[in-house]
C-alpha cells in the first residue's frame, strides 16, 4: 500500500471502531463484537506503525541531494527518486482550484497531532459531511495552525503588540469584520465534544445534526411511512402515499461573559487556557438544561417540554407522588412497536431511586441489587439517568416524571466551528461612565434543538391529588 492507502485504511478502521464504541453505549461488547474490535485495534496499529516509517523514510529520501545533471560512468543521466508528498495545509488553503477532498484531508493532516483519538472520528465526520462547504473548511485548516492558536492566545490575553506578520495575516483569514475572534479549531468545544467531561446525558444519545452554510435553521422531513394492504387479483390497489411534514428547528444565539480586573489578568498564568474551559463547561451546562426542559421560544425547545405539551404522549400515573411498577408497564405499552424496540428511558435521579426503591416488586423490570449503580436497565432497555430532567413533585400539577422513547427522533442541532470570543479590553462603570481597571471577555455561540416526531415518545406525569 502507499501512503494514501495507508491513510484511507487508518480513517476507515477508526471510524468502525468508533461505531462499535457508540453502539454498545455503556454496556460491554458481546462476543461478535470484541472479536471485531480485537482485529480492527491490530489493524490499527499496524497501520499507524506502516504510516509513521513510510513517512520518515520520505522524509530522509527528500533530504538527499539529488545531482540531477550529474553523469554515471556510463553517460546515462541520473534520475533522482520520485518521492511524492503531501503538500502543505496552508498552500492548499491558497489554491482555488483544490477539491473537497483535497481540503478536507488538509484538514485532517492538520488536526491530527493537537486532538486525540478519542476526538478524531468525531472530527474526520464533520469534515467529510460539509467538505462542501469550502469556506467552512479552509477555516477550520487555518484556525489549526499554530500560527493561529498563537495568535488568537495574544489578542486573547491583550498582547497584539506581538503580533508576528505570520499570525497577522492568519487572523486577517478569519477574523470578520466586527471584531469576533473564532477559537482555533482544536480548542473549539462546538468541534471537539468534551464528551469525557459532559454532564449533558441526553446529547450523546440524541441524533445531532450540523450546519456550516450560513443556514439559520435544519429543515428536516418526517412521515408516518406507507401503509401496505392485501388484496385480491385485479383489485384496484389503495392509495398508499404518505403524508410528509417538514420539521424546522431554529439555532438560537448562546452567550456568556467573564470579566476580571486588570491585576487578576495579569496574575493568571494559562488566562486563556482557564477561560475557555470555563465557556466550555458553561456551554455544556446551559445547552443539557435546555435540550431537557428548554421553553423553545427564547432558548432551544427541549425533548421533556415537547412530549409534555401533546396530550396522546402523557401517561398518568395511577397515585399522585408514587411511582408504582404499573405506571412503568403502562408507560412502556404506550409506546408505539416502531419506536418500541429502539427507546431509551430518561429520568431525572429523584425517580430512578423511586423506581430503584420499589425492591423486589420490580425486579423482573429493574435491578434491585443495592450494591449496583442506579443506573441500569428498565424492561431491557438503558436508562439513562439526567440531573437536567424534571424533579418538580407538586400534587396539583401533571409534574413530569420519566420519559421513554426512540431519541433519533429528538434532533440537536450544532454550527460547529461557530463559537467566537471578543477580548473588551476596558469596561465602564455605570455610576460615571468611566473604566474601573476591569476587563472582558464575550463568547457567543448558537444550538437548537426539538423534537420531530412527538409519537416516538411516552412521557409519565404525575396524577394530581387536586
């Protein structure tokens, strides 16, 4: 194989052992799929290791000197070898004419050595999904240099004096016109998920869609599907065509902002690194609370509001404040056989310990073994336990409690690449409108998310003793 091969393979390998990985969410992998996983780890190793020396041996070829006039003994001219290399991200950036391809392996290349595996697959997606997309992508090989990253560090932290003309004209690529700063690509929560540290539950097991092309919103299809009849020997056959409908879900602007005094900044070691952590973490806390319990007006619509607001998908439970093994049955029932057999059940840990507590009487539906972890398996099907799930327990409301269904039909709706920060090198105290020796910083970013097909879903609420 050549180095292309070898490369194609690499992303092919990986791509199937993160599907496994997704697949077998937090259970362990069955016998069919450890043999799978245990080849594809050997492939990939070996290909790495074919990849690394492949590369250094072109590297110490290229190195030559290569005495292209020079004679041999017998008056035939040397021919040097052909060595073949990838050309540089950023010359490719340039050329116009490079294809998607072209752009996205550029792309790839640079990312390689700043994410690390667990990310990569993530990121090799995102990039095949809108290599179209050419501005998206020449973007995102720009912010991956370390010409950037430098340069998005010093005007971060207020040193645009340093400024090199490198990391000048870098961030000239970029930066638009009123002063947002994107992150550099390997720094980008909207790009690299912070999945290990994620408290957002109901994100990883939703499907997540991505808009690069300036679009505002998704715009999706659903239908109920074509209904088959029998019917006798020239019989006219029924019209059968579904009803399409065209679910929109609009992004919908985030922000936070972290201002500190000019001392405190010029104290902190890693500023930059602290920061964008913390606007990290907060966007991962603001989007789980929203794709839970979201109003949908102001802020992305979430899946317990959605299922909630239509009354064929509440079910309630047969005694206010008590969740009983017969609410749990008739919630399961509830659920349409085509959603069914792909539902995940989602509670916030105020009603898995009410479920946990029911002991023996559930436990043909639940585990009732005090020295396993809450979360588990109801009716053999995951649970997925969610702090950003209702906990409201009034009597006198239909208070939401568990919800099950199939969670490809809740849609996340991301703009990866999109997050920006603007530094606010001095802010003004409202008193007399003058600066206080305190400093900015604004990050912005946008999400949407709803749910596309109510019917998937079954939501238990409480009865009300009213």
């Amino acid at each position: 194989m050549n180095l292309e091969q070898l490369r194609a393979l690499l992303v092919s390998t990986e791509t199937r052992m993160h599907e496994i990985h997704t697949a077998a969410e937090a259970r362990s992998l069955d016998d069919t799929e450890q043999t799978e996983w245990d080849t594809l780890t050997v492939t990939l190793e070996d290909t790495r290791s074919k990849i690394v020396a492949m590369e250094a041996r072109n590297t110490v070829a290229d190195s030559l000197t290569r005495p292209g006039a020079a004679e041999d003994g017998d008056g035939a001219r040397y021919t040097p070898p052909n060595v073949k290399r990838d050309r540089d991200p950023m010359e490719i950036v340039e050329d116009r004419t490079a294809t998607p391809k072209q752009l996205a392996d550029a792309a790839t290349r640079c990312l390689e050595d700043k994410v690390d595996a667990d990310h990569m697959g993530h990121v090799r997606s995102l990039l095949k999904r809108h290599s179209a997309d050419r501005d998206w992508v020449r973007s995102v090989i720009v912010r991956s240099t370390d010409d950037y990253a430098n340069a998005w560090a010093k005007v971060f932290t207020h040193r645009e004096f340093a400024l090199t003309p490198e990391e000048r004209t870098v961030l000239g690529v970029t930066t638009n016109a009123n002063g947002k700063f994107l992150l550099p690509t390997h720094l980008d929560p909207t790009i690299i998920l912070t999945s290990a540290l994620s408290t957002n539950e109901i994100r990883k097991i939703s499907r997540v869609v991505t808009l690069t092309d300036g679009q505002a919103a998704w715009n999706g299809i659903t239908s109920a599907g074509v209904t088959a009849s029998w019917d006798g020997e020239v019989v006219e056959v029924s019209d059968d065509s579904p009803t399409f409908g065209n679910p929109s879900i609009p992004t919908i602007r985030a922000q936070a902002f972290v201002q500190a005094s000019i001392s405190a900044t010029e104290d902190i070691a890693n500023l930059a690194g602290d920061l964008l952590m913390m606007f990290a973490d907060a966007k991962d806390r603001l989007e789980g609370a929203a794709h839970a319990t979201g109003a949908g007006t102001t802020e992305p619509k979430g899946v317990f509001t959605a299922v909630a607001a239509v009354t064929a998908s509440r079910v309630t439970s047969t005694t206010a404040a008590t969740v009983g093994l017969v609410d749990i049955h008739a919630l399961y029932k509830a659920v349409p056989k085509r959603y069914r057999t792909m539902s995940t059940w989602v509670a916030n840990p105020l009603y898995t310990l009410a479920v946990k507590a029911l002991g023996t009487a559930v436990s043909a539906s639940y585990s009732g073994d005090l020295t396993q972890p809450v979360a588990g398996r109801i009716l053999g099907h995951a649970l997925v336990e969610s702090d950003d799930a209702p906990t409201a327990q009034t009597t006198t409301a239909l208070d939401q409690e568990i919800l099950v269904g199939d969670f490809s039909q809740f849609v996340i709706v991301d703009r990866p690449g999109g997050m920006s920060v603007e530094y606010i090198p001095h802010l003004f105290n409202t008193t007399s409108n003058l600066p206080d020796g305190r400093r900015g910083w604004y990050a912005t970013w946008r999400n949407g998310s709803d749910v596309t097909n109510v019917d998937a879903f079954r939501l238990l609420v409480d009865k009300t003793s009213a």
